[in-house]
C-alpha cells in the first residue's frame, strides 16, 4: 500500500482524471475502428494493441513523474531545438522525397518506432513555457517580457506545424460551420468518427462507400508501398506480374476509355 501511494504521490484528484480518461480511450478506440473491426473479424484487436500502449504509457508516466522537477530544466535547452529541427526535416522530405502519409509529411521513423515531431514539439513549447514563467516570475505577477517570449516561440512551432496537421482541423472546421447536412468525406476514414462526434445530426458519406467491394480511404495494401519498392519497380522491372492473355485484354480497357476521356477533357 506505501508504494503505491510513492508511486502515485501528488494530487490525487488529477491521478484519478488520467486514469478515467485512460478508461474513456479506451472507449473511443473501439467506436473508431469499428470498420476495420468488421472487415478483419477481429473485433479485440485494435482494444488489445491499444491496452498494452496504454499500460506502457502509464508505466512511463509513473517513472517520469517520479523524477525530481529539477531535471526538467535541462529540457528546454536541448528539446525545443530538436522538435524545430525533426519538423523542419520532416517538412523538407516532404517535399523533395514526396514521402507522405495521407497526403501529409507528418511522420518519421527513428530505428523501427513512428512518430509525429509535432508531438514533441508540442510538449517542448508546454515545458518551455512553464520554464520562461518560472524565470520571470515576479512577487505579485509575471513579468510582460514572459508572454512576449512565449508567443514567439509558439508562433514559430505553430508555423512549422500548421501547413502538415492543418488539413484534417480545416475539414471538422468546415464540417461544423457549413450549413449542409449531407457530405462526402473523400480522404482517411479516421477523420468521420470526429465529424460524426461533432455533427451528429449531419450525415457523412465516406468516398468510395463503405462496402465490401472497395474501401481505398482503408486499404491495407496501399499502406504497403514505399519509395524503395517504387524505386526498385522503375528501376529494375520487378516483381513481375504475369495475367492471362484474356484478362489483359478485358483489363487494359477500362484503362484506354480512362485515357480517352482525359484527352477529351485537355487533361
């Protein structure tokens, strides 16, 4: 019982909010990926996976909160540099490699583990600010110079941000303000579940429908390409794939009627 109150030390009333939001992601894991749960069958799958990150999250949470706060000072020295510099990175491969995820440069692996810059330099400008209101704190107040100093750093992570997590802000922005109650959502699934959650007397239709015949807003298989099978398919013509004459012939034409409509329309 006394370690689990070292363990859990602090207010109690914020330890008891993590965990119940915890619980409600749990939650909300499930009503998002029910689509992908009814085409795998496998309906503990995504629960499962999430549980485990979950409890590896609080594992950390726990050992980070059990670290003295006079560690954390060094983390605004060399975090805020680093998190600027990964998105600035991200964003340049982005553009000259056309590495994208959803039609965004947001994600970077570092030995086998994905993730979002973003995140990192979202929790570097949360530590960076409180570091900067303890420096210029003043006996009754804070010192003006503190906000001048914490917006300019916000604005900066906030610029390098907005143009790759903007797109998915701007389409719930639009969903919500437009006065429409039908839409077609013609981009990643995962962003109906928010819509819907937002809007629920609007109607959001997924492009193409959500069928058995043809979901590419969800396929698995696209998730598979990447540049380096691209190059090596350019390159060196391979893996081959070998179809019935019949099939090529019946096949090859839905691609001609495709060519001759984008030559009538100058495209």
């Amino acid at each position: 019982m006394d370690l689990i109150k070292d363990l859990f030390k602090g207010d109690k009333v914020i330890w008891i909010i993590f965990l119940f939001l915890c619980l409600i992601s749990i939650v909300e894991v499930f009503s998002a990926a029910s689509t992908l749960t009814y085409k795998s069958g496998d309906h503990w799958g995504p629960i499962t996976q999430h549980s485990v990150i979950l409890m590896v999250g609080v594992c950390i949470v726990v050992l980070v909160h059990n670290i003295p706060y006079k560690y954390f000072r060094v983390f605004p020295v060399f975090l805020l540099p680093l998190s600027t510099l990964l998105l600035i990175f991200v964003m340049g491969m982005g553009l000259i490699t056309g590495d994208r995820v959803n039609g965004a440069a947001r994600w970077m692996t570092f030995f086998g583990i994905q993730f979002q810059p973003s995140e990192l330099a979202k929790m570097a400008v949360i530590i960076v600010t409180a570091f900067i209101l303890s420096k210029f704190q003043e006996e009754d107040n804070a010192n003006p110079k503190a906000f001048k100093y914490i917006m300019w750093i916000t604005g900066i992570v906030f610029i390098l941000i907005a143009p790759e997590n903007g797109s998915t802000a701007a389409l719930l922005k639009y969903a919500i303000c437009h006065e429409g109650k039908e839409f077609i959502v013609a981009t990643e699934s995962g962003i109906l579940h928010e819509m819907q959650k937002a809007c629920p007397e609007k109607t959001f239709i997924p492009a193409p429908p959500d069928d058995s015949t043809c979901a590419c807003n969800e396929c698995n298989y696209m998730r598979l390409i990447t540049l380096e099978k691209l190059y090596n398919t350019l390159k060196y013509e391979w893996p081959e794939i070998v179809v019935d004459a019949e099939v090529a012939e019946k096949a090859v034409k839905p691609i001609h009627r495709m060519l001759e409509i984008s030559e009538k329309l100058g495209l």
